[in-house]
C-alpha cells in the first residue's frame, strides 16, 4: 500500500488588537486538520518511517511513549491505516485513559513498563522483539531523520513568505524539519522554537543534530509554565480566550505555550511593524481530554 495522505493544512490569519496595535500579521497553519489522530506533526514525522519499515518489508511497528501520548495515537491510527500491526511500550504503571482507549480500539497491543527500563528503548525492544523479524523500532515521538525529513515538506506548501515561524519542540525533530525547509528554500524566514520543558536550552542540540546545514534560529526558553505538561492559571486563561475568540482549538502542552509566546513576544517588541508571523499548529488536541480538570 502506498503511505500517503491527502494534505489538508490551510492557512488562517489570527487577528487581534495586539497585532494590530504592533503592526504584524499573525497566521496559523492548521497542520491539526491533516487528519483527526494522526494529527499535525505527528502524521509529518511517521511518513518517511511507514514508508521505510514498508521498504524493508517490516509489518509491526513498535514505538514509545507517555499515557498520554500523541505520538502513541498517531501511530495506531496510521498502523491501522496502512495495514500493519503496531504495539506501544507504555511508560509507569498500568493506566486507563481516552488516549489508551484510542489506542486500543486501533488495534494497537500496550505494553506497561516501569520508568528505569523505560530509559532504554533499544534495549526494550531488543528485550520484547529482539528476534522478531516483522518488528521496525519507532523512537518515542517519532523522532529520528526520516521524522525531519517529513516535517520539511511543512515548507513546500507556503505559497507566501513570512518573516517568522513559530513551532513548539518536544524532541526537536519537527523543528529540524522545518528548518531543513527554510533553507532549501533559500528563505529569510527567522525559525523560533518554544521548548515545552523547563531548562530546554539542550533543545538546541537536539535540533542541531538534525539539520542539513547550520543555521541560526531562536530559542524562547521562558515559556514552559514549570515543565512538560504543566500549566498555570494564567496558561488556562489564555487557552479559554484565544479558543472562543478564534475557534481554533488548542491544548496546553505544546500549541498554547507556544503561542502564548508569540502573544507576549508581540506584546514586548520582539516583532517590526510589517512582520508576517506564522505560528504551526501542531495538532495534539486529544490532549485535552487529559486535562480537563485544569479548566
Ligand atoms: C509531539 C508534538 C510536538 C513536538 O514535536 P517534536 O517534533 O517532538 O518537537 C509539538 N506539538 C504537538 C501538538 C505534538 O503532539
């Protein structure tokens, strides 16, 4: 079967009084519309490796994640997709959730781990697949060249230019990607990256060891809210506002840091009047669901 997926990720401009008090456009490209679960980013990431575990006539994906994991969801639904089996190695202990569930219901097998052995994902794959012949080992959030190189063809689809982009940075390999994008496209374009965990300067190592060549970009360190996955009243607030004002969905572990960022940067100068800001939604809304008791 051919890996493919009709790309649907328009453009849609954010307005703001904000903005236009500073004198910028903002836009957002909906990379959240690619497809329900096999959201944004994610879907970016896992084409190259689908298309490689094909090549390589490997028909059971083994990947990594949180219980709460997008990239887990991702690669169920995209296994269920595109015909192959796949199997989540689950960090902690035994747990149930809407994001499991999902899961599940795409077929994928869980399995539980404590948070020592978890470290090392080769190892446990070798430990559980070791001599299976059909399994093809997927890093924890699809991270790896074959993700880069997905996340670059984001680039391919602009048919505007813009002075700034804006992606939030788990491991750093759609940030890469993008980068990898700006470059062979010869574009002007400043790539900023927004580090959901707190002390993520190391990001910048991570994002390093992926690009096609060295090039200059920012990292906005200051927008964590006290680490992964944790947020702040005034992070709610703002995801509550900017929801209802704009209707585009977004969750708090990586599309709400990330343009809470682009709101305060704007708010403090960062930006020339004239600037054209596009911000990526990288999907991840199922997230929510997680965290509804923080609203
Ligand atoms: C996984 C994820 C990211 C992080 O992408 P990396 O390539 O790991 O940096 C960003 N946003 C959302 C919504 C995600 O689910």
């Amino acid at each position: 079967m051919h890996i493919a997926l009709d790309i649907f990720s328009p453009i849609h401009q954010i307005t703001d009084p904000l903005f236009e008090a500073k004198g910028i456009e903002v836009y957002i490209k909906r990379d959240d519309m690619i497809h329900p679960l096999i959201s944004g980013n994610k879907w970016r990431k896992l084409k190259y490796l689908l298309q490689k575990a094909q090549d390589e006539g490997k028909t059971h994906l083994i990947t990594f994640g949180g219980a709460y994991s997008n990239h887990l969801l991702a690669t169920a639904a995209a296994a269920a997709k595109f015909g192959f089996r796949s199997t989540g190695i689950v960090r902690g202990e035994e747990v149930e959730n809407d994001t499991l569930f999902m899961c599940r219901l795409h077929g994928m097998q869980l399995l539980f781990t404590d948070r020592d052995s978890y470290r090392d994902k080769p190892a446990l794959f070798e430990k559980h697949f070791g001599n299976n012949a059909d399994a093809f080992f997927i890093d924890e959030g699809g991270a790896s060249a074959e993700g880069a190189q997905g996340c670059s063809e984001l680039v391919d689809e602009l048919t505007d230019t813009y002075t700034h982009i804006f992606c939030a940075c788990g491991t750093g390999t759609t940030a890469a990607g993008i980068i990898n994008g700006i470059s062979k496209h010869q574009l002007s374009t400043r790539f900023n990256a927004i580090p959901v965990f707190k002390n993520g300067g190391f990001m910048r190592d991570e994002i390093d060891s992926y690009l096609s060549k060295p090039v200059d970009y920012d990292l906005h360190l200051d927008y964590h809210f006290g680490g992964y996955a944790k947020t702040t009243p005034d992070l709610i607030q703002f995801i509550k506002t900017f929801v209802a004002k704009t209707g585009v969905l977004i969750e708090p572990v990586y599309t709400a840091k990330m343009l809470y960022a682009l709101y305060d940067l704007a708010a403090k100068d960062h930006f020339k009047a004239g600037d054209k800001i596009l911000a990526i939604h990288t999907g991840g809304i199922w997230g929510l669901m997680g965290m509804k008791e923080k609203f």
